[in-house]
C-alpha cells in the first residue's frame, strides 16, 4: 500500500511509525486483493486541534475515515479506523447480498451445518469414485476450527484436510455434488 502525507507532519516516535504501519497493514490485507491501493494522508491544524484525513478508492468509489484529537498521532489511527470499519461494512453487505445457501444460513442462526445438513448416505454397492485424491494428512499451518474449514471449503475447492483445534484430530470437509459437505473425522 502507497501512503502520502499531505500537511505538515509532527515527528512520530519509532513506536507510533509501526503501531500506524501496522494499522495501515491491515487496512491493506482487506483492500490489496486487486493491485496495490494508494491512501492519501491529509493533516491539517485547527487551535488545538489536529485533523487527519484518510482517503482511499474502494471497488469504484472513494471512502474517506476523519479522526480529529490533540494529538496527530491518535488522529491518524483514528481515521484509519474509520476506514477500516467502513471497508468491513461493506464487505458484510456484499457477503449479504449474495444468495444463501442452507450451510450460510445456519451459520448465520448459529445452528452447526452440520446438525442441519449432515445425514449419513449409503454407499450404493458395486459403485466405483469417479476419481481418486491422494491428500496428505500433515497440513500446512495452524490447526483450524470447523468454521474456518467451512470457509475456506466456500473459497471453491471440493475438500479441504484439517487437524481439528480441539481434538487435534485430523479431519476432511468434502463438497458433494449436491452442494452438500461430508464431515470424515480420522
């Protein structure tokens, strides 16, 4: 991410520079996905006051977060903030917006879609897989829970191999044809 200062900028301690790169870091891992984004810092003095103002280009439109207080500083992380407020509004509406499915809904009722949609199946006998995924049980990276398997199951892959956070199990999430997931605990 891009950032420009506009205004006259008081000196910030070592500390306030990676408490505010961190703050635009993350405002970046939200917006970054279709190139690099560019802020632009607007500071500007008012008696005792100091404005700070963050303006960034989201999906098409400009979104702009204000933080005003005696300190420059606290301004700055103040409209960052807002910013970044605005941007995860905006992502829930559109994750809103966009059609529900069974295992969506009950998520968002708090109901485990897995009480809602699981039912065992029967093999139907003679039946060969049409095809066969070799899938290694290490994963790479920290244990997940099950919503986080759920989600990234949603990202479009057909299964996903996790080691469970409570039991340390691993355990494989698998996306049926009919839009269903099988839970395969190991």
């Amino acid at each position: 991410m891009k950032i420009t200062f506009t205004g006259k900028q008081d000196k910030l301690t070592a500390s306030q520079e990676r408490k505010l790169a961190l703050a635009f870091g993350r405002l970046s891992k939200h917006l970054d996905r279709r190139g690099e984004k560019v802020a632009q810092v607007i500071l500007s003095t008012e008696r005792h006051l100091k404005h700070a103002e963050v303006r960034m280009n989201y999906y098409g439109h400009s979104i702009i977060g204000q933080g005003a207080d005696s300190d420059q500083f606290t301004s700055m992380m103040d409209a960052v903030g807002n910013i970044e407020k605005q941007v995860l509004k905006n992502r829930e509406k559109w994750r809103e917006g966009k059609r529900e499915t069974p295992s969506r809904a009950a998520r968002m009722r708090g109901v485990s879609p897995l009480m809602e949609e699981m039912v065992p199946r029967e093999p139907s006998k003679g039946a060969k897989p049409d095809r066969v995924v070799r899938a290694s049980a290490r994963t790479n990276g920290k244990p997940m829970t099950f919503d986080e398997a759920m989600l990234a199951i949603e990202d479009g892959k057909d299964y996903v191999v996790y080691r469970d956070t409570d039991s340390d199990q691993v355990r494989v999430l698998i996306k049926r044809s009919d839009g269903k997931v099988d839970l395969v605990e190991a």
